[in-house]
C-alpha cells in the first residue's frame, strides 16, 4: 500500500503585481506574489522544487468587518452594504 505526502506550503504574502500575457498556447496572467523570506525558512528548498509545477494557489482577500450588534456605533472603516 502507498501513502500520499502532503507537501503542502502555507504562508502569507502580498499580490505585488499582477501581469496579462500572451503565448503561443493562449492568454495567461503573471502574478508576483512578496514574501517575508522569514516566514519561507526552512521551506525555501521546498518551494525551489515547485518552480514551474502545476500548484493550487487560494487568494482570500482582506475582509470586511459586519457591524451585527446592532450598538449604534459605526466603525468609520466598516463597508457599506445595501442589504434589502
């Protein structure tokens, strides 16, 4: 029986640069993505060998604090929503 390692790397950056380009084969996108090399150490081997692998990148955005409390006291930074 065979058992699957999970070489998975999580850690966070920032979308520094986003990029449209055209290839033979179609369309793609370039994204550079910044890293504190701090939070890449002991890993940097690991993600040298993934240069040029198919990977699974999930981007989740900042997020937007929900007034629900219902206090009356507004956070200044706090999204608008229009919510029927």
């Amino acid at each position: 029986m065979s058992e699957i390692k999970d070489n998975s790397l999580e850690f966070y950056g920032t979308i520094a640069n986003m990029t449209n380009k055209s290839r033979k084969d179609g369309k793609i996108t370039v994204l550079r993505i910044e890293v504190p090399s701090q939070d890449l150490r002991g890993r940097m081997e690991a993600l040298a060998d993934s240069v040029d692998d198919v990977v699974r990148i999930v981007v989740t955005p900042n997020q937007t604090e929900l007034d629900t409390d219902g206090d009356g006291e507004e956070n200044p930074d706090q999204t608008e929503l229009d919510v029927d």
